[in-house]
C-alpha cells in the first residue's frame, strides 16, 4: 500500500481533529448550557442540563460520547436525538429549538476566551512542516465559516491552509463529497493523492465517497475506535503522529 500512494494533499476536519474535542470545548459548553437555562426555575432543570450535555455527546466529567449529536453529522439522526430527549425530558421541541439557539450564541462568545489561552505551537510546527514538505493543506468543517475563521486565526495557521469548506458554502456537508473534488479541481489534484484525517465515521465516510488516497482517523474527538477502525487505514491518538506516518513522511 506504501509504494502505490503518493500524497500531494491533506484535508483535515476541525473539531476533535486540529484539537482535543473535550479539552477544548467541554467547559464553554457546559457554561454555555448553564447561562441559557439561568434564568428558568424548572423543577426539572437539572436534569435537563446534564441530559442535554449528554445529548451533545460530552459525559459531565468531560470525556466524549461518540453517538453525542455533536458526531453525528446527519439531520436525521440529530433530530432523533432531540425528540427522544424531549420525550424524557417533558420538553416541546420549540423550547429545546430555543435554547439550542441560546447555547450557540454563548458557545460563540466564550469560545473565544477559551482559545486564546491554548497553546497551539504543535499544530502550528505540524502544519508549518507539512506545508514546507509541498503539501496542499485543506480544513473541511461542518461548523460555520466564523467559528472556523477564529480557530485558524488563533491557531496561526492562516499562512499554512490553502483551502476551507464549512456548512455555511453552497455545497453539501460530509459525508457527501462535494468540497473534495472542488478542493481537488481547484489545485489540479487526483483524488488518490489526497489524505483525509478526521475524527468521525462520517469523516472516513467522506473519504471513502471521495475516493481519497489514504484515510486517518484520530482518537482527539469522537473517540470510536471501533467504528474508525471499519473505514481508517490508520489511526493515531492524536495529529502529532502524522510526521511519523510511513506514506506521510515519504514526502520528506
């Protein structure tokens, strides 16, 4: 499999792929939930709370879930998961809508906060020698073009990405593979000379429906080895490992 693949590109996704999912976003979340159920004195409120977060896919301690709907990248499932909550929950699904769009808004504001705190100089030194080596370097995120703009901006990686795709584009999310032919089309690519790393099945998926040349999972997010190991050809703990990948490091 070494000789036959010669990469000239690699597309990562974002959340739980750049960084650790929970690390990162486990404390805004919580307080995000926490503000925009503050100003309700619902007997049930507590429960709701933690539910909700469970929901998401973050258990209270802050480890991940893989079936959360933060993983699930399909309406459908999403929607499943929200009826079921608001079934157990004794919730109208307007209300559960509502504060859904409460705990986006403080999720944006306080995210902010959070990132500019992390120290990022790994990823930074990753993609800087990626970039060094000739790699085309894509991001492809289901989250929107703000929220993927801020992460980049504090990671300080702008210089080394020459290619984004959020929700936000006219085009279809993962895992249908739309943003990876424009992305190849757009810098004379074939298919098989494009990585994809990512944390969810519906990455893999993505790059199985792309036809990619090599697909890698990482472990930083939905943390699902077993289902990963289905569509990955390799997984790692995290991105550091990627300089050390055999197929990867043959560009060096």
């Amino acid at each position: 499999m070494e000789n036959a693949i010669n990469l000239k590109a690699i597309i990562f996704d974002k959340d739980g792929t750049l960084f650790d999912y929970s690390y990162v976003w486990h404390e805004v979340i919580k307080a995000s939930i926490d503000k925009a159920f503050e100003e309700t004195n619902e007997k049930r409120k507590k429960k709701r709370k933690s539910d909700l977060i469970k929901l998401l896919g973050i258990e209270p301690s802050g480890k991940t879930i893989a079936t959360g709907a933060i993983f699930s990248h399909g309406k459908f499932n999403i929607t499943k998961k929200g009826l079921r909550y608001c079934i157990t929950n004794f919730m109208r699904p307007s209300t559960l809508i509502k504060y859904t769009k409460k705990i986006i808004e403080y999720n944006n504001i306080l995210i902010e906060e959070k990132i500019k705190k992390i120290d990022f100089s790994k990823q930074r030194e990753l993609f800087k020698t990626l970039k060094e080596k000739g790699f085309k370097i894509a991001i492809v995120t289901v989250d929107n073009r703000t929220s993927a703009n801020l992460f980049i901006k504090y990671m300080k990686i702008e210089q080394y990405v020459d290619y984004i795709s959020t929700k936000d584009d006219d085009m279809p999310n993962k895992p249908k593979p739309d943003s990876f032919i424009h992305f190849c089309s757009m810098f004379n690519l074939k298919p098989n000379e494009v990585a994809m790393v990512g944390d969810t099945v519906t990455d893999m998926k993505y790059a199985k429906n792309s036809n990619a040349g090599y697909k890698i999972g990482v472990l930083w997010g939905a943390n699902d080895y077993p289902n990963l190991s289905k569509y990955a050809d390799v997984i790692y703990p995290n991105i550091y490992k990627l300089l050390d990948d055999p197929i990867i490091s043959k560009n060096f």
